[in-house]
C-alpha cells in the first residue's frame, strides 16, 4: 500500500461530503417512502457494485468470498442494514443535525466496548474521553425535559449498533481480508432486505426515481472513495476527518430541510468530537 497522507484526507473529505449528499437524499426519500423502499432500493445497487469489485480481484469472487467465519460476517453484514434502517428513519423523525451530533459518539462506545469484549488496554485518559463524550450527549438529548422523546432515542441505538459493528469488524479482520468483510456486509444485507422488503415495498412515482438513482450512485461512490482513501494511507491519518460528515450533513440540515441548531446541540456536539479526537490521538499515541 502506497503512503500519502495529502492524497488520502482529499479523499477521505470528498468520501464525507458525498456521504452528507446520500443522508439528505435518504432523508428526502423517507419522508415520501417507507425506509424499507429505500434501503432496499439503495442495496440492489451495493450488491451489485461490490459483486463488480470482487470480480476483479485476485482470484475472483470466489477468493473474495471465501471465509471460515460465516456466521460472523453474515451477522455484521444484517447488523450493518439494520443500523442503517434505523439511521435513516431517524433523519426524518429527528433531523440531520440532531442524528449526526448523537451519532458522533459511536467510536467512543467502541472504545468502551472493545475493553470487556476484545480485552484491549484503555487508559484512564481514554476513559475520562468517553465519560465525557457520554455527557456530550446527555446534554443533546436532555431527558426530562420537552426537547426529549422517544424518537431521540434512535440515534443513540444506531450509534450503538454502529459501534457493535465495528467490534465485530475487529473480530473477523482477525482472519479475513478487508475485502472479504466488505463483500460480506453487502451480499448478506442485500438478502437479509430481499426476505423482507416484498411485504413492504412501494414502487416510487415519476422524478424520484432521480432520487433513487443518485441514492445508489452516493452511496456506492461514498464506499468506493474510502476504499481509495484507505489505500492511499493509514486509516488512523484519515480518521478525524469523518467527523466532517458531522458539519456536511448538518449543513444539509440547516440549508435544505430547516433543521434547527441551539446553543446545546452545538455545545453537546463539541464536546462529542473533541472526546472522540482526543481518545483517538491517546490510541495512536499507544499504538507508536
């Protein structure tokens, strides 16, 4: 693999601003379509680019697919669908801004699950780190108070899932490729939505198969910048960088949907980023 770290964070930042188009394009979608249409719609496409991809690696698709640890992938692949049901039902119940800020907080729960569940050595600097973050989002959510609701709990379970996932990706990068992984999460969501989305399906009317179409190609394009990204340079030089899907996206928000911002959004999501950068330098730092 190559190193360049300038080359890597430009595409690490055009991966973030075209994954900021795809939440608001989800988000336009979901307020006119049920999130099952949607997903499945944007998963046909998935498959179908990673099916592509895999083929041209050595040894095919085949070599690609090929893991001893099935149940795993399969599993981290039906997680990975889930999440995103979940995180796209919150962009229009909750708002861009609002799912992005709590959602900032996923690699602390990484952090904190991968102690009991991966028996990794955290410091107490990165626990203050994801204490703090923690509050951060406490301070978004605001329970008992009028700005809370059940609906605001749905970015904090997709963080979470978010960050299971992650575990699990840990997990089996102990025996299969990236590759491997990545084929696994798009073939094994694609079949989990192709079992359930008949019962839900809504066939989309005129322009928004516009919508749909730039959907697919948002969120395939978004996976393949990171792919190019990752190849570029080290993910750790990449890293803080994906906290700017947290200013595109909410940016959408504000611009496009009229999403609000106040005074403790901002501050609860300062501190969720700042948490998460500091935990994340204190793990290069271990890791040199």
């Amino acid at each position: 693999m190559q190193d360049n770290p300038r080359l890597g964070i430009m595409l690490m930042v055009a991966t973030m601003t075209v994954f900021a188009i795809q939440d608001g394009v989800s988000r336009y979608l979901a307020e006119n379509y049920n999130v099952i249409t949607v997903v499945m719609i944007r998963y046909i496409f998935f498959m179908l680019f990673v099916l592509a991809y895999s083929a041209r690696q050595q040894g095919g698709i085949g070599a690609v697919a090929c893991t001893n640890q099935l149940g795993l992938q399969i599993g981290r692949g039906v997680l990975m669908v889930a999440q995103i049901c979940i995180a796209i039902l919150s962009f229009s119940t909750v708002g861009l801004v609002h799912f992005h800020a709590v959602f900032a907080s996923y690699p602390l729960i990484v952090t904190a699950l991968s102690v009991p569940i991966l028996g990794e050595q955290v410091g107490w600097r990165r626990w203050t780190a994801v204490l703090v973050g923690f509050c951060g989002v406490l301070l978004i959510l605001r329970p008992g108070t009028s700005m809370f609701s059940s609906a605001s709990i749905l970015p904090v379970v997709a963080a979470a899932m978010m960050a299971v996932y992650g575990i699990m990706t840990r997990f089996a990068a102990r025996r299969d490729t990236a590759n491997t992984s990545f084929f696994w999460t798009a073939i094994a969501g694609g079949a989990a939505m192709m079992v359930i989305a008949p019962f839900f399906w809504v066939p989309p009317q005129g322009g928004d198969w516009v919508w749909m179409g730039i959907l697919c190609l948002t969120g395939t394009g978004g996976h393949y910048l990171l792919i190019r990204a990752l190849d570029a340079t080290k993910a750790s030089t990449i890293q803080p960088f994906a906290y700017l899907q947290l200013v595109f996206a909410s940016s959408i928000g504000v611009l496009v949907f009229d999403d609000r911002l106040d005074p403790m959004l901002i501050a609860g999501s300062s501190i969720i980023v700042g948490s998460g950068l500091f935990a994340l330098q204190r793990e290069r730092q271990k890791a040199a």
